[in-house]
C-alpha cells in the first residue's frame, strides 16, 4: 500500500523531455480548471520548475490563467521571494488583475487604482504646469498613486516630478526600481549621466536591492 501511494506521487510530478510535470502541461495545454485542481488534488509538487525554470504558478501567469492562479494560491503555492524584482508578482505586474491577485507578496504594489485614485492621476499627468504637479506630488499620501504616475509620465522633457516623487516619503522600493529600470534599462550609474540629483536620490535610499545595483 504504502509503495502504491510512493509511485502515484512520483507519478504525479514525473517530468517530460521539457521538465514539465503533468501539472505545469495541464496549465500549458489550457485544461479545465477542474482538471488542474485535481492534479493538485492527487499531490502534486507546486513548486518543481521546468527546464525554462516556470514553475506552475509562472506559466499559469504567462498564459494568463487567473482562475490557475487564485486556484494555486489557494492550494499554499509560495509567492515570495528573495527579492521582489525575482518574486511572481513582478514576472506578472504588466497584467494588473493577476499581480493584485498576488498582492501578498513581500513588496508588492497595488496597481488597479479606484475611480477616485485614476481622477487624480490624470489630473497630475494632464497639468503642464510642471510646479504646481511637484507641490502636488510631494503631498500625496498614496504609494499606489505615486507608482502609477511613474508609469505613465512622460519623461522626454522633464525629471523634476520624478525628483518629488522619490522625495516622497510614501514612495516605496518597487516604485524606485521601476524609475531605475524605465530610465537606464536597469543600470542606476546611467542616472548620474542623465540627473545627478535623481542618482544622488537613489543612491541615498535604503533599499537593498538598490545598494546591490550600485555595488555592481
């Protein structure tokens, strides 16, 4: 008896020529959802990686599973990560509803804003009267709406309101990292080149993730 349970889970995480388990295949080849709780059901690992290095919950994200996802979260899949740059939220944060579905990982953001919320972004994004925007910025109480404003300004003529918004002190790490990876594709020293009070800015923080980047 116990042998027959040993084989059924060996079974059940057995990997294909790609390292895909029947469970990441199931996500992969679009089964029902039915079908894919049921592989989970029978023990299946939710955590063994493809040859890729996808787990379940990644290729469930990059074909856009949401039911895959809630189901996986519900199951305990692990959401975390060392850093939140590695984490699955920010592999899925272009598709806002799957990354508020994560939103319990470890420096995540959310990214859906309410009505209220989009009403004063879009006051913020459509104001050409760039000091008034700075006072506004730097009087915003919502980390949300700070890194929503990262994402959509325009950055070609002007950096001031992005100074004002690293000033803030509700501005949180991934909204940094987002600056960092819009402006230099990843690399902060290219900051120094650009706006030296922006890299001084970044270089002040205390954010790990940042101090890597520099000790680079």
């Amino acid at each position: 008896m116990g042998e027959n349970i040993k084989s059924n889970l060996e079974d059940i995480d057995k990997k294909d020529s790609r390292g895909r388990t029947p469970l990441i295949n199931s996500i992969v080849q679009i089964k029902a959802i039915d079908v894919i709780e049921s592989i989970i059901m029978a023990g299946a690992n939710l955590e063994l990686i493809d040859k890729l290095g996808d787990t379940a919950l990644k290729k469930a994200i990059k074909f856009k599973r949401i039911d895959v996802v809630e189901l996986l979260i519900k199951h305990g899949v692990n959401i975390q990560s060392e850093n939140i740059e590695n984490s699955p939220w920010f592999f899925a944060r272009k598709n806002k509803k799957i990354a508020d579905i994560l939103l319990g990982t470890k420096g995540a953001i959310r990214l859906t804003l309410s009505r209220d919320e989009e009403n004063i972004l879009e006051e913020l994004l459509y104001n050409e009267d760039i000091d008034e925007i700075c006072s506004k910025i730097e009087n915003l109480d919502s980390p949300e709406i700070l890194h929503a404003f990262i994402l959509e300004f325009n950055y070609d003529d002007e950096w001031l309101p992005i100074v004002s918004v690293l000033k803030n002190d509700n501005c949180k790490e991934i909204t940094a990292i987002e600056i960092i990876e819009l402006l230099t594709d990843g690399n902060i020293a290219d900051l120094k080149l650009i706006d030296e009070k922006i890299f001084n800015l970044l270089k002040s923080t205390n954010i790990i993730a940042l101090k890597k980047r520099l000790s680079n």
